[in-house]
C-alpha cells in the first residue's frame, strides 16, 4: 500500500507519520533484503489510528440506541410531566448498551461469523449429512443463549403477577432454563430445515403451512384452559426474540456454506426462510413446555410455592440482584459454551486449526466481554427506561399514584396520544435497525428494482408501528390477543398464497429483521411496564403483533405490484396487438 493510499484509507493526517518511517531501508552494509525502519507510536498516533476503527463500529448502535431513549425521555418529561428516575444508572446502562453491542458486534464479525463459514463449508466433506444435521442442531440450541434479547426475557419474571398468571409465572422463574432449552431446540430444528431445503431445493410455502397448523392447534388448546391462556402472548413474542444479530448470520452462513459443498448451486433467494422457520418453531416449543408443565403441577401449587419463595427472600435480603455480577456470569455463560462447541467441532471433527488464531482469539473475547456489557446495559438501560416510561404511561388518560397531575388528558385523547406514541416508536425503532437497511438494498438487487429499497424499508417500518399499537392498545383496552393475532396470521397465509415464492421469502423473513438487540428489550420492558400499571394479567404479546404485520404489510405491497405490473403488460399487449390489426 503506498503511503497516500494508508493514509486516506486510515484517515491519518499527512504530519503524523513522516514518509520516511513507511520507507523501506537498505540493511548496514547496503546489501541484502530491505528492512522497514521501526515506526515510533505515541498515543497521540495510536489514537489517530484506532479512531477510523472505532468511530465505524460505535456508529450503528449509537444511531440505533439514542434516538430511541431522547424519543422515550423527551416524551415522558414534556407529554407526561414526569422527571426520569435514576438518571445517573440510566446514562450509565445506555452507554454499556451502546459499548456492548459495538464490542459484541465486532467479536461476532471477526471472531463468531468465520467459525460459521469454516464449518459449513468443510462439515459435509469430513461427515455424513446426520452428523452435519446434529452439529447444526445443537448449534441452534447454543445461538439462541447468545442472543442478547434472551438474557431481558430472562429478567421480567419477577414482574408476572403469580395469582393472575400461575403458569407464566412458573416458566420466567423455576423453567427459566428448560424455556431458553425448549427455544433454542425450536431454532435447532429450524436451522436443520432450513439446511434441508437449501440442499433440496425446497419451496418455503409448505414449509410455512406444515409449522403453523401445529401452532394454531396448540394456541387453540392453551385459549381454552383460562390457566394457560396468560402464556400465549409470552409463547408467541418467543419467535421474535430468537431472531436476532446471532441467530441469523450464524446459522444462514453455515447453512448456505453446506448447500455450496453439497454442490446444489444455491441461488440469490437461498439464504431467505431461515428466519421465518427460526420465528416459528420457538413459538410451538414454547407451547409444549406450557402444556408439559400444566400436566405436572397445578396451579395452587405454583402459588404456595411462590408464597413461600417470596417469604424467604424477605427474611434473608440479599444484594446479589442489585450488582451487575449476575449479567456479567449470565454473558459468560451465554457465549462460552457456544465458542467451546465450535472450537470442538473445528478440532475433533474437523481436526483443523483456527484460522487466523489470534485474530479469532480477539473476536472471541471481544463476544463474551461485549455480552457481558450488554447485559448490564439492558438492565439498568434500556430496560429500566422502557420500564419507566411504560409504567408512567397511562397517566395520560387515568388516576396513577406515581403521577400527581394525571389524568394528564381526558380520557379518548391520552388513549390516542398513547397509541400514536407507540406508533412512532415502532417507526423509528425499525428504521433504526441497520438489518433492515441491508435486507432493502438486497431485495432491490433481486427484484431488478422492482421493489425499491425504500418502499420495502417503509412497508417494514409502517407494519411494525401498527403491530407495536395495536399491542399497546391490547394491553389498555384489555382485548384478547388471540382475537387479533390469529385473524392476522390468516390474512398472511392468505396473501401467502398468492404471492408468488420470491415475495413470500422476503416477507416471512422480514418479520425476523425488525426484532433487534435495541428493539426487543425496550418494547418488551415497556410492555410488562404498562401491563402492571394498567393491571393487565401480563405485558406479552406486542413482540408477536410487531412481527406479522411487516409480513402483511410486505406482503401486501408485493401483491400491489405485482397486479400493477401484470396491468402495465397487459396494456401493452393490447397495444401491440391493436396496431397490428391495424
């Protein structure tokens, strides 16, 4: 590279380092090989250096992360009249966010990423397709505790309510670890599918039908047992949380990396239908532990247990929940495990070396610290200003103790200014996500632009704010989530059958897009926030709305077009066919 090349790559002004130090020089005798002279680093020159690197990679997730809480902090001082608590913790969590998902990010690009891509490319050359199937099993089981999404789900059973939802209680609290299991299994045999139909070929409508009628008949069963009913919207916000910056990219690059060494030529679209496969069968694992545990214990005996729990803790306080030593084991024990398995699989199985080992050692401890980071972030973060502001909410248009001025409006107008500021948050939220950003630019390659990166952007980011609504409303008003959820999803299968295979990969696979590292906890914090204060029997279930209506909504678009495509050609013909009557 020659020296004006470095530095306009680095961005390095001219002064900092001399031509001289990039110069090869002759050896002392004035023979021999050229050897560089040794350039001298001050910090003033490191700096220099490592900011180009370390401004790219904050970037994202600060575009991601402060908007979203000025949004939630300017709302609550000036709409609801209500002071942000704790700011200090607050600040504090939203810059370990912001640390976190910059680190994590970065170790899963340098050090995760390339595991998945060395793996599925060389797996199928030293294995039989079942072991290949076994590795890429447990694989799914092991992303799904690296989501940083799953340690927040992990953290709001203490806010379920266990006389109004015994059995929901019960799994965020004594099953926390048989859930995270149940899910990650349901990504395991998502991934598996997914790697099957990328060697076979497969279409992705089938696939789609043969996951949802199980789903519809198990949602049906747990409707009608008033026990079970309060897990739905838990059960089905679980394939939004799965779906994120670790699921996807892992898995689709070693299933795509298995399609090319099995020779199948995977085409542009291949790499579509993992994550709609990975949204669904977390849903209907999810709803078989339920059902499991329903038939084990009854609900009196959660309640007592729980009655007793709760006296244990009084009587013996205890500071470990108020450190954030838990979110730090909890990081550790989301990532180790996961590098542990790919390091066996590349070592014994494969029997190769790392590639690149200490830039694959660097990625890897770049995870598990940016992990740990994140967690503590969501906690006392994006949590607890999503918990805050969800909780002061419905001083808009009710009585609250917290909030000495409210009702704030009178009753139809806060319910319209709640709606419409979820609204907007799930606007901005979504187009925030930098998926969305490189999934637009994607799709508008494979459609010749037929279906232009912005209007895609925009059908996603309008889909999820209607989602996010209507699911604030759900938790206001009361109604039951299956009343809307369901007439949704059949709206989608609908709109499924006319799309043609191309759409139906985009649109399934959009709803996974928007559910983010960002968007996840604070919608999920926010949600629980509202449904204590409204005293709804749980905040579940705004995920899942937030995740079929991008589908719809993409859908749908898809349908537009191509009907005004099929129009366009059609009045062409006619043209054509009329000057030639002529």
């Amino acid at each position: 590279m020659r020296y004006h090349e470095y530095l306009k790559k680095y961005r390095v002004p001219r002064t900092e380092i001399s031509y001289n130090e990039l110069t090869p020089k002759l050896d002392p005798q004035g023979q021999g090989s050229l050897t560089p002279e040794r350039i001298k680093v001050t910090p003033r020159r490191a700096l220099n250096l490592l900011a180009p690197y370390c401004g790219t990679r904050f970037m994202e997730p600060i575009k991601a992360v402060v908007p979203l809480a000025a949004y939630l902090i300017i709302f609550q001082v000036l709409v609801l009249n209500y002071p942000v608590q704790e700011t200090l913790s607050l600040f504090m969590g939203l810059v370990a966010v912001i640390i976190g998902l910059a680190v994590f990010m970065e170790g899963l690009n340098v050090g995760l990423m390339p595991f998945g891509t060395i793996i599925g490319d060389r797996l199928p050359k030293k294995a039989s397709m079942t072991v290949v199937y076994i590795i890429i099993g447990i694989l799914g089981v092991g992303v799904t505790f690296a989501e940083p999404a799953i340690g927040a789900l992990q953290a709001f059973g203490s806010s379920v309510d266990v006389d109004k939802a015994p059995y929901l209680y019960e799994l965020l609290n004594n099953w926390t670890l048989p859930l995270v299991l149940m899910v990650g299994a349901g990504v395991g045999v998502a991934a598996i599918l997914g790697t099957v139909r990328f060697v076979q070929g497969w279409s992705l409508k089938p696939m789609i039908y043969s996951a949802l009628v199980p789903i519809v008949v198990l949602t049906a069963y747990c409707w009608l047992d008033p026990n079970l009913r309060s897990i739905l919207g838990l059960a089905w916000d679980c394939g939004a949380v799965t779906t994120g910056p670790v699921t996807v990219p892992l898995v689709l690059s070693l299933g795509i990396g298995i399609a090319n060494a099995a020779g199948k030529g995977v085409s542009s679209l291949s790499g579509f239908g993992v994550v709609t496969m990975a949204s669904l069968f977390p849903i209907l694992a999810v709803l078989i532990l339920a059902i499991f545990v329903s038939f084990n214990i009854t609900p009196e005996q959660i309640i007592l247990a729980a009655q007793a729990q709760n006296a244990a803790v009084v009587a013996e306080p205890t500071i470990w929940g108020q450190t954030p030593f838990n979110e730090i084991i909890l990081g550790v024990r989301a990532i180790l495990p996961l590098v542990i398995f790919l390091m066996f699989v590349l070592a014994v199985i494969l029997k190769e070396v790392i590639p690149n080992r200490m830039v694959t050692v660097y990625g890897l401890v770049l995870s598990i610290i940016g992990m740990c980071i994140i967690n503590v972030g969501l906690t006392y973060g994006l949590g607890a200003i999503g918990n805050q502001t969800g909780s002061i909410l419905p001083a808009a248009f009710m009585n609250l103790a917290a909030s000495p001025s409210s009702p704030i409006f009178t009753e139809t107008l806060g319910l319209l200014i709640v709606i419409a500021f979820a609204f907007l948050l799930g606007f901005g939220a979504t187009l925030a996500e930098p998926a969305l950003n490189a999934l637009g630019s994607t799709v508008q390659n494979l459609t010749n632009g037929a279906f232009k990166k912005s209007m895609l952007m925009y059908s996603v980011a309008g889909g999820v704010s209607v989602g996010i609504a209507l699911g604030v409303a759900k938790l206001i008003i009361g109604f039951d989530l299956m009343s809307i959820l369901l007439p949704l999803y059949i709206i989608g299968v609908l709109l499924t059958i006319f799309s043609t295979e191309e759409f139906v990969n985009v649109g399934w696979d959009s709803a996974g897009v928007t559910t983010g590292p960002v968007t996840v906890p604070l919608v999920l914090a926010m949600g629980l926030g509202l449904g204590n204060a409204v005293s709804a029997v749980e905040g579940f279930g705004i995920l899942s709305l937030a995740s079929i209506c991008p589908i719809i909504a993409v859908l749908g678009t898809g349908a537009v077009l191509e009907f005004m495509q099929n129009r366009a050609e059609h009045k062409s013909k006619s043209i054509v066919g009329d000057s030639q009557n002529v």
